[in-house]
C-alpha cells in the first residue's frame, strides 16, 4: 500500500517532491555522519584506546560528510534523476555494519565496561542512536530515488513514443500538415496529359 502510495505521489506530483525527498534524507545523513563524527573525535582525543570499531565508525562517519553535504543539492536540479542511487545502497550497508559495531560494543552492560570512555554511556548511546538514523535514511532514499529513477524513466519512455516517427514514411506526429502535399501530388498525376 505504500508503494502504490509513492507511485501515486510521483506520478501526480511530478518528481518535484521526489527530489524534495530526497533532498531532505540527503540532509538527515549528513547530520547524522556530523554528529557522529564529532563524538567519536571526543572519544578518538580524549582516550588512548584506539579499537578497529571505534576507527571504523569514525572513517565512515568523515567519508559520508563531504559525500553527503554534495549531494544534498544535487536533487534540487531538474535533470537530477536518482543518480545516487548505488551510493545508498553501498553505505547503507556501511552504516549498517557501524550500528551493528557500537550495539554490541556499547549495548546493556557493556557501556560502562569497556576501556572507552568508561562511563560516558550518553555519548555512547548517542552515536549508536545516530549510527541507526543514518542507516534508516539511507533505506529512505534508497527507495525515494529508485522511485525518482523509475519516474523519470517512464517520463522519458512516454516523450519518446510521442515524437517516435512512424517506419517508412516519414511523417512524425503531425500529419495534416504532411499530408496536404502528398495529396497535391496525388491530383495532379490523375490528370489526363493534353496533348499538343
């Protein structure tokens, strides 16, 4: 039912508030790699401990910032057409191992355990929050742009069987205009030649 509601949406709307979608899950990963950047550089500078998940975490966090804030603008051109697409689904996964990460690092018990920033379970717990906002915008516009994608498809599709000329003749879309000489010629070869 909510795909049929997106279908309907687009196709109603145009792709306008597809782009706008987009746009707006464009701008909730970006927050979310922000937020998550700065509490893992807290973490990174305050505490020695330098464990392969926090380092990760913080390498996905910095790649996704630049990649992101780019591409928050780039659904506000009419010609963009879901071209993102690919890049969501590789960091949907990556945010998904990032989140996986810090839940079985940081999750019940453990936040107070571990050699990172021992009972700072707040920060902890705020980029495990953030880890999963990222991960479920990256779902979001995974299926806002393949929609935005599929739209623009068929749009181009339909403009394409308009202008399409028919095989053999000649004549495209319009053909009272290019009919009127063809019957001209017609006239004038039924006429008997006069001879002199």
């Amino acid at each position: 039912m909510a795909t049929n509601g997106l279908t309907t949406l687009a196709r109603g709307t145009g792709t306008g508030t597809l782009r706008a979608l987009a746009v707006f899950c464009h701008f909730m990963i970006f927050a979310s790699a922000a937020i998550v950047t700065g509490v893992v550089s807290y973490f990174l500078n305050k505490y020695s401990f330098r464990g392969a998940h926090v380092v990760y975490q913080e390498v996905i966090a910095v790649i996704t910032l630049p990649l992101y804030f780019c591409a928050m603008f780039m659904p506000l051109f009419r010609s963009y057409e879901g071209y993102f697409l690919p890049v969501n689904f590789i960091f949907s996964y990556l945010w998904l191992t990032s989140f996986v990460f810090s839940a079985s690092d940081w999750g019940g018990r453990l936040c107070r355990r571990t050699t990172l920033g021992a009972g700072r379970c707040s920060l902890k717990r705020t980029v495990e929050a953030f880890d999963f906002f990222a991960f479920f915008f990256l779902v979001c516009n995974i299926l806002v742009e393949g929609y935005l994608l599929r739209e623009s498809r068929r749009r181009r599709r339909e403009e394409q069987v308009v202008t399409k000329e028919r095989p053999g003749s000649g004549v495209s879309g319009h053909t009272e205009a290019s009919a009127a000489p063809v019957a001209h010629n017609a006239e004038t070869s039924a006429t008997p030649a006069v001879q002199v």
